[in-house]
C-alpha cells in the first residue's frame, strides 16, 4: 500500500497539490498535518509511520 504524508507550515498555506499529488502517484491513504519544520511533534507523521506494515511504502 502506498501511505501518503501532506504537510504545510502554517494554518495559511493550502495542502490541495500535495494531496492531489499524492493521490495521483496511487497513495490510499494520506495523512495530513499543519506544523512548522521546526517543530519536532508531529502527532499525524508519527501515526502515519506507525499505520505503515511491512511491503508499505511511504511517500
């Protein structure tokens, strides 16, 4: 299965293209999270990661 992660910096930005693009490329399901690169808790990244099996890939 393909696990997709969208993630924007701030509440203003829009993640339509990333999930767009993430479903293009075939990803059944994607996370999606808004939290700046410099904050080391991302709670939606972490579940995505733990949501992913052996033969998953993640992009």
């Amino acid at each position: 299965m393909l696990i997709g992660y969208a993630r924007i910096s701030t509440g203003s930005q829009n993640l339509d293209g990333q999930i767009d693009r993430l479903g293009q490329a075939g990803c059944q399901r994607i996370f999606q999270e808004v939290a700046s690169g410099a904050k080391a808790d991302r709670p939606q990244l972490l579940e995505a990661m733990e949501f992913c099996r052996a033969g998953d890939t993640f992009v």
